[in-house]
C-alpha cells in the first residue's frame, strides 16, 4: 500500500452541502425504445461546473476509498468546479486506462460512499468522469518507464486484461495479450450501444499506443497451446483473466426448444453487427444487469412488443443497477416477482412458459432471502420468446491440472495465493464482478508480478510510475485511510 500525501489544502469552493443533484437528463422514453441511442445526456460545461461545486471535498475522500482503483475522484471534481476540463481529464485517466468505458457504466461504489447520500443525492461522480473526457483533452498517450526487457503473457483482454497490460505497461513490460475472440473487451462487448458505445473501448485501448503492448486476436490459449508452453516461450509471468464467456442454462425442460435464447449470446451478437430474431412476445429469465440489458435490448428489437423480466425472488433481493431497473420499468417491461421457471412448453418453437409462485423464506447466509415453491401454484405464461439471463460461469478448457485455480461464486477464476498467484510460480490469476472491480483485481496482480520480476532482475520492485512520464509516482490521494470494500 502506497502512502498519502499530506491533508488537502483548503477548499476552493465553500463545504455547504447541496442535497440536490444537477439531474442528468435521459432521452424521452418514446423515441429512444425504437433505437439503441445512447439513453443519458452528458452535462454541459455549465451543469458539469454546477455539479461539481456541490461536492464539499472532504478532507478523507471516502468516494476514492470506495473506488476499487483508486480514482481519485474528489481531485477531477475540484478541476471540474474550477471549469478546468483538461486538468480533469488528465487526472480522471493517470490512474484509469477504461475511464470511457467506466464513465457510462461503471456501478458507482464511490457513489454509494459519497457523505453527501446521507442528506439527499450523491455526488454524481460517475457522470462528471464523462464530462471531463468530453469537455476536455481526452487524447493523451500513456508513457512507460525505462524498458525492462522482460515480457509477460497476458490472456483474455476483458477489463481485468487491459488494466494489468497498462499496468505493467506503464512499469516498462514488454506485454502480450491473447483474446480468443475477434475484439478486445471482454464481456463489454456485450454491453448494449444505448448505455456504452462499441467505439469506447477502442478509444481506451488507443491511449496505449505508447506502451509495449501486443494485441493478438482469435487465439484461445489453453487449445492452440498450453498456459505452460507460454512460459517456454519466453514469457517470464503469465497473468490468466479468463472472465465468464459461458452462459449458464436453466436446467428445464424444453430449454431445447426454438425461440430460447441465451441472454448472453443475443446480446454478443447484436453487439458485433449479427442478426438476432426475436418474437413479439418475450419472456426474460433472471433479475441481474444481464437480464436488464436483456429485456431492454428485446423491447428495442421487438417494438411494439411486449417483454415480461421473471425473477425468482423479490424487488428488493433484485441484484441488477437500481437505475437499470428504474430505466427498464419506465420503458414499460412488465416484472413479475416471485416466480420460477418450471419448464418451456411448445409443439416444435416456445408457446408458454410454465412458471410456479415463490414465498421468501429466511435470509441465508449472505442475508439473501430464500425461495421456496407454493404448491398448486403453476401457471403458463404465453410467449413466443424466452430469455435465459441466469447467470454466466468460465470455461477452463486446457487449464486444468496443477495451476490450482479457485472459482468464486459468481463464477470468476483466480489463483488462490497472494497477488492471485496460483499453483504454479509466474501464473497469477483474477479478474471479477464489475468492470471496476475486475480491473482493482488486475492492479493487485500487477504489484505481485512486479515483485516476481524485479525479483528475477535482483532488484527490489518501486511504486507505480506516473503513466504519463511525470517524475512523481503514484501515491494515493491526501486523506486517504482505508478503502472501503464493497
Ligand atoms: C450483459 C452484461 C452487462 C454488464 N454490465 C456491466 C455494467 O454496466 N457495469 C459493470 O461494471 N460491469 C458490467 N458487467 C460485468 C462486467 O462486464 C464484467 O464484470 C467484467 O467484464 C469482467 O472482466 P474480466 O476481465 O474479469 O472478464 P471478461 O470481461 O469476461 O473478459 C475475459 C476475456 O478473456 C477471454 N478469454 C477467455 N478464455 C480465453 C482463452 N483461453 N484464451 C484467450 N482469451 C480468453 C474472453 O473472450 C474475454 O474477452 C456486465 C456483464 C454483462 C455480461
Ligand atoms: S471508476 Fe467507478 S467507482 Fe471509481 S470513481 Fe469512477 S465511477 Fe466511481
Ligand atoms: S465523498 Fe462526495 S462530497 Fe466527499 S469528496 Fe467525495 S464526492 Fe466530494
């Protein structure tokens, strides 16, 4: 862990709290169902000034400390409140190589953080990241340290991929990154246009361009050669961020039907400019964001459908974005709570889907309330279309044997010693939950693989450096205490 600076200076704006956020404006609901434009306006100068000016800057930055990578939000807010939009964005993307993606989609946990949520709305940190890429000089090209002639492999170039390819990058590395599919991403690539563009993640990577970085598409390793083979080959680490690009299936009857799609796979498709059918009346199975984007995505390609969300539990066990569930509820999907799947009927294409009520028993171990089935409770739900959204889980073809990976519940792989080293020394594994929070697994990697280098050099590894040459090295923003884990 890096030391903060000293305490911030004084404010440059008076800490009296505004609980009122400048609203973000959204298209109107009528037009922007028919199309996949993006949903949320970006402030203007003036509002992204005023928005700012609310933030009281306090003197622990518990919305940095909420950030899995550190933003150092509170410092692009102040740029931002003096009208400073350059100075912003070039603070916003020292720490952030994904802040274009981030800024449209990242869940906000320094939102949640914001002391101003205790007396109305938060900050609208993420909101105000867009506006200081926009508003000011976004086109900056990261810069490495002196080279260290030593080269790390890096598989999958999801955000857990494209965060440790910058951070070792930025420390001098020769990198590597091998992608199994056409583009770079990860599951973004999935992500649907009305919320976060293709182009942005091509307008990250661009930033890279200084940085001694490969990028090789369509190579699945693990099937055209094994992890180890990368080792023999000269690479002296390996960082493994293989995500989830799996959907999970119901386990129903009639799953083999036509007309059940995988949430997944349409949303991958439509993504990558290939044609998805879907009927008029659309069934979505799931409450996360993939079933959100999901039903959303449906509406968009049905219109004038009609698309019903199923959710096992209730609104408030609902994992998705509660602003993903207010923007999916306002586009008129239909929800319904408390009922499982049971099976898909239909004579040779989906006619119904046969659900059975659930009552909410006692919360388990993770406060989750459990269902539980109400006998004589089943009823058929016509459709023509189901969705399957329940979950994704990773594919280890070709991994198996002695790297000794852990999967986490919700489905990610990682190695299970310190810095995500797994069992074999030089492969280290991660990756996670949230773009954010899977790039916050990749930096931790990245100082255990730095160690494991230097180590190898006879050298003790340094701080961060700045990613932009500058001769001051990363340290963690005044105030700064503990982060906070969400
Ligand atoms: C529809 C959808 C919407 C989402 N919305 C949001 C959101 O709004 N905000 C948010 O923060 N998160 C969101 N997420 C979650 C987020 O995308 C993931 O948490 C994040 O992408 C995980 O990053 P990762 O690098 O760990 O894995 P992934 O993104 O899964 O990347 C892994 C990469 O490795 C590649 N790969 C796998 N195996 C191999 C191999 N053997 N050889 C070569 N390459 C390989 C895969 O093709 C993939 O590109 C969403 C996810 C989905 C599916
Ligand atoms: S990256 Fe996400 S959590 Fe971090 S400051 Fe930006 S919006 Fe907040
Ligand atoms: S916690 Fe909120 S009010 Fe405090 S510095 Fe961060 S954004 Fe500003």
């Amino acid at each position: 862990m890096v030391a903060a600076a000293a305490p911030p200076a004084k404010p440059v704006t008076p800490p009296r709290l505004n609980p009122v956020r400048v609203p973000i404006v959204e298209e109107p609901i009528e037009e922007r169902v028919h199309d996949f434009r993006p949903v949320l306006r970006a402030y203007s100068k003036e509002e992204a000034v005023l928005e700012a000016k609310r933030c009281i800057q306090c003197r622990r930055p518990w919305c940095v400390e909420a950030c899995p990578i550190t933003q150092d939000c509170r410092e692009y807010i102040i740029q931002i409140a003096k009208g400073d939009f350059d100075a912003a964005a070039r603070v916003t993307l020292q720490d952030n190589p994904l802040a274009t993606c981030l800024c449209k989609v990242c869940y906000r946990y320094c939102e949640d953080a914001c002391v101003v949520k205790k007396k109305g709305v938060p900050i609208a940190i993420r909101h105000l990241k867009r506006a200081a890429l926009e508003l000011g000089n976004d086109d900056l090209a990261y810069v490495p340290s002196a080279p260290k002639h030593q080269r790390v492999a890096v598989v999958g170039a999801g955000p857990a991929g494209m965060m440790m390819a910058w951070e070792l990058g930025i420390r001098g590395y020769g990198v590597t990154v091998f992608e199994q599919e056409e583009r770079f991403g990860g599951l973004m690539q999935t992500i649907p246009a009305y919320r976060m563009a293709d182009a942005d993640v091509e307008h990250d990577r661009a930033r890279y361009r200084g940085l001694d970085v490969t990028w090789v598409k369509d190579d699945k390793i693990g099937v055209t050669r094994p992890v180890r083979a990368l080792l023999d080959d000269g690479y002296q680490a390996v960082f493994l961020s293989l995500g989830t690009s799996e959907h999970r299936v119901l386990g129903v009857p009639g799953e083999g039907l036509p007309g059940v799609i995988p949430a997944l796979q349409m949303l991958k498709r439509f993504n990558a400019g290939g044609s998805v059918t879907v009927g008029r009346r659309i069934v979505v199975i799931g409450g996360g964001d993939v079933a959100m984007d999901s039903v959303r995505t449906a509406l968009r390609l049905s219109a004038p459908g009609a698309v019903t969300l199923v959710y096992r539990r209730g609104r408030a066990e609902m994992p998705a974005d509660p602003d993903e569930i207010h923007e999916a509820e306002s586009e008129g999907i239909r929800f319904l709570f408390q009922k499982a799947p049971l099976r898909i009927v239909g004579a040779g294409k989906v006619e119904g889907l046969v659900v059975q009520a659930m009552e909410l028993g006692a919360p388990d171990a993770a406060g989750r309330r459990a269902p539980v089935a109400v006998p004589g409770s089943e009823e058929t739900i016509p459709c023509d279309t189901v969705i399957v959204a329940v979950g994704q889980r990773t594919d280890l073809t070709g991994f198996e044997g002695d790297l000794d990976l852990k999967v986490t519940s919700q489905g990610w792989p990682e190695g299970k010693g310190e810095g995500f080293a797994t069992g074999v020394p030089g492969i280290f594994a991660a990756g996670g939950r949230s773009v954010v929070y899977a790039m916050g697994t990749a930096s931790q990697a990245a100082e255990a693989i730095d160690r494991f280098l230097a180590e190898k050099r006879g050298e003790t590894a340094g701080p961060r450096p700045d990613s932009f040459g500058g001769a001051e090295p990363f340290h963690l923003p005044a105030g700064y205490t503990t982060p906070i884990r969400s």
